[in-house]
C-alpha cells in the first residue's frame, strides 16, 4: 500500500458518519471536475470513467440516506441525488459540458450545508468541553459538616 492510499484508509477510518458524507462529496466533485476536463479535451473515455465514479459516489450518498430518521430532509435529498444522476446520465459522451457544470454547482451547495454542519457540531462540541473544563475548574469547595454524637 503506498502512502497516500494508507492516509486515504486513515482518513476514512477516522471519519465519523458527517466526516464520510464530506468525503464523498469531495470525491464526487473532484471526478465531475475531471469528467469536466476530459469532455474539454475531447476524452470520451476518461469523461466516462469519471462521470461513472461521480454516479457511484451519488449512489452511496442515495444508499445512506435513513428516510425513515431524517423525514422530510432525507426525501429531498434522495430527489435532489436523483436528479444529479439523471443529469450525468442524459449528458455522458455528449461532448458537452452544460450537465457537468450544473451538477458541479448542485453538488457544492449540497456539501457547503454538510459542511457547516459539520462546523456547527464542532463549535457545540467545543463549547460543551470548554464548558465542561470551567465548571471542573471552579468547583467551590465542599463544606463536611460531621454528625458525630
């Protein structure tokens, strides 16, 4: 295993469930921007093969979705994955880029929210700990009153 691919598996295995959402959607943003290139360089084949991997990573995404947990939200992130992949279907090998970009515009708002949530769940964590360590730190002192007769 080379060095980058044991920190990939590090950086997946200490990720917590919000951490692996923003991992995909890196992912997937990163494969769009390079099916993007390869349809600008006429690479039919690479435009496919990332286009593909952009589709797998929006079936994961789909695939994690609790409908039952998350309701409303969960439902419409299911239509809105479903419509990425549809998008990216109807415009693979049309050697143009208009599906490409606007699943790229969809794909970094939809994880810009993950990731503020993710910022949002840190800045409680962190002021439940400092809270947590104050409290500890100025405990008043604990008066023993003794009952012995």
């Amino acid at each position: 295993m080379t060095g980058y691919k044991a920190y990939q598996g590090n950086q997946v295995e200490g990720s917590g469930p919000l951490g692996l959402i923003l991992l995909t959607y890196e992912a997937m943003a990163k494969s769009l921007a390079r099916a993007h290139r390869a349809i600008e360089a006429g690479d039919l084949a690479a435009e496919a093969d990332h286009t593909s991997r952009a589709m797998e990573a929006i079936i994961e995404l789909s695939n994690s979705l609790n409908m039952e947990a998350g309701g409303e939200v969960a439902k419409n992130l299911a239509a809105v994955y479903a419509y990425i992949f549809k998008r990216l279907s109807e415009g693979m090998c049309s050697s143009s880029t208009s599906h490409i970009k606007e699943c790229i515009q969809l794909v970094q708002t939809l994880r810009d929210g993950w990731q503020q949530l993710a910022n949002e769940q840190k800045r409680s964590a962190s002021q439940a700990a400092s809270g947590a360590r104050q409290a500890a730190e100025h405990r008043e002192p604990v008066q023993v009153t003794s009952y012995a007769a």
